[in-house]
C-alpha cells in the first residue's frame, strides 16, 4: 500500500487559499487520492476524490501530477472553521492513514 | 439521520473487563470497516466486512479483538480482558461495494483504567 507523506502542520490566516501537497512517490495504477478533514473527537469526513488532473467540488479543488506521486489538495479562502487535521489517503478499499497536516486558520 | 452511528459514544472500563461496541452503517453499504485512533496519531485500520464476510484483519487486531457482522447490516465490536493500551477512539465506516468514499461515524472513546 502506497505510504504518503504530508506535512505535520500549516498556519494561514482567515481568507487566504491553503494549498497541502502530498506525496505518494509508491501509489498503484489503480489507487485513487482521497482527502478527508478530521476535528477532534469526530470521525473524518470525506473532502474530495480524484484518480488524474483536476477535481473540483463546493468546498475544494484537487490538483494530481500527470505522473501521480503527488497531490495537492487546495482549499479556497478558509475560514476558523477550516482548523483541523487533513489526511491525504491513496488506494482502494483499505485506507492508510498518516498522521495529517494539522491546519491552524488565524483570524 | 441515515450517517453511520455508533454506541456507546464513550465507555470507561477497568482493566481485564470485556467491553462491546455497536456500528450501524448506511443502510445500503455493503462495506464495513473499523478503525482504532489513538492521540495525535491517523486512524488505523483494524478489519473489514463485506456483506457478513470478514474479509480482511490487520495485524494490529489480536486474538483479544474479534468483531461480527452477522447479518450484513450492523457490526459488533468486543475487546476481550482490556488492557490499558486499548485505550482510544474505535472508528467505524462503511462504504458502497464499488469502493469510493467511506463514510465515518463519530467514533466510540474507550478508556481502560
């Protein structure tokens, strides 16, 4: 299964974009990207998905290399309500966890 | 609310007790998975189901962990003679059986004392 790495953490201010790349030099030809946001004491919760190029939903954009080892996952002016843990997650069925990029919106 | 729930929300338990908990899935999911979080760390995951069929553990389950699906809709949970590493948030997902987004609930919180 396809390890991925993130980083640990990123402070942004309230409005900005918040751009979190993630690496996953290993990941299958038949994997897909799946970002989720997790706050405390709650179960993650489902962001976006992708498999190439470019994915867009109402809460964010989902940026994948024509070669795949890397996604970035792009929020849009984020608000106090955006702070959380992120996870970058690749494959099918089973999802790895790492331990996420810890986003911290500043007002 | 048809989102994944689960029960208790928390449970606080002496060491050694056995403890069970409860997940019932989207209805529709054919998939069900648990997961075991500890603090500061991702969920990992534990087992899956689908339908009634235990179709995968991870090493991280011992012979203490056994977990049930037995009619393909909700799925039990027990930890045999708790030790206090057992300690953590016990997620459960389920998912359509073409894959795709897993769908959390909020988590069971055990405390082993």
């Amino acid at each position: 299964l396809a390890k991925t790495t993130q980083p640990i953490s990123m402070d942004s201010y309230e409005g900005q974009e918040v751009n979190i790349t993630c690496s996953h030099n290993n990941i299958a030809t038949n994997d897909y990207i799946t970002w989720y946001q997790q706050f405390p004491s709650q179960g993650p919760r489902f962001i976006i998905q992708g498999y190439k190029t470019k994915v867009t939903n109402e809460v964010a954009s989902l940026f994948i290399p024509a070669d795949r080892k890397s996604s970035t996952l792009s929020l849009p002016r984020v608000s106090l309500s955006d702070t959380a843990v992120y996870y970058c997650l690749v494959g099918g069925y089973k999802y790895i966890f790492g331990t996420g990029t810890r986003l911290k919106v500043l007002a | 609310d048809t989102g994944v729930s689960q029960d208790p929300r928390h449970k606080i338990t002496k060491r050694g007790q056995n403890v069970t908990f409860r997940c019932d899935p989207i209805s529709e999911h054919n998939r069900l998975y648990w997961y075991r979080q500890t603090l500061g760390q991702g969920p990992e995951f534990l087992t899956y189901f689908q339908n009634e069929a235990q179709l995968e553990k991870s090493r991280l389950l011992s012979d203490r962990f056994s977990a049930e699906r037995p009619k393909g809709s909700f799925s039990t949970l027990e930890i045999q003679r708790t030790e206090q590493g057992d300690s953590a948030m016990y997620l459960c997902a389920s998912s359509p059986v073409g894959g795709g987004e897993q769908f959390f609930g909020p988590g069971t919180r055990l405390t082993v004392l």
